[in-house]
C-alpha cells in the first residue's frame, strides 16, 4: 500500500517535470536567438526568459505554478449541502419557536 502511494507521487512528480520540459521546449523553440544562449537561460530559470517565447506556453507555465485546477463540485456534494443547510434551519425554526 505504502510503495502504491510512493509510486504514484514518483509518477505524477514525473509528468509535471515532462510538462515543464516541453513547455520551456515549446518557449524555446518560438525564441530567435542562438542555441547557446536558450540553453543558458533554460539552465537559470525561467524568470530570465518570461519576457519572450510563445505566449501560450508562457500563460501555461505560469498557470501551472500557481496552484492546481480546482475539482469541479458534483451534484450528490450540492444535495448534501442543501440538505444540511435545511436540516439547521429547521432546528433552529423548532428551538426558537415563539409559539410554544
């Protein structure tokens, strides 16, 4: 169970290092300089190079360092939540109730 969750956190840190292989790929193949000169931005980061590039690659980058995509809510977790707020409402209709 152990080595699954190890396995899997080895996996997606993977991909998002492949991710950010080709989109620094992708900037560095729209640049018109000299090889030499992507390489030695690409070895310093990014911060140099945000100025130039493909701007969608750019917009991707910068999205992926943000923070991750937020999972959409699914319908049984708005139910449930409606459902909770009613279920507080009426306790508090029933233990403030004038008309006792």
């Amino acid at each position: 169970m152990v080595d699954m969750t190890k396995m899997k956190e080895q996996a997606l840190q993977r991909k998002r290092e492949h991710e950010e292989r080709e989109l620094r790929k992708q900037m560095g193949g729209s640049k018109s300089s000299s090889r030499r000169s992507s390489s030695r931005s690409a070895s310093r980061g990014s911060s140099r190079a945000s100025g130039r590039g493909n701007p969608s690659a750019q917009r991707a980058l910068a999205q992926q360092r943000t923070r991750p995509k937020k999972r959409k809510r699914s319908i049984s977790r708005w139910v449930l939540d409606i459902l909770l707020v009613l279920g507080a409402l009426l306790v508090m209709v029933i233990v403030l109730n004038p008309f006792r």
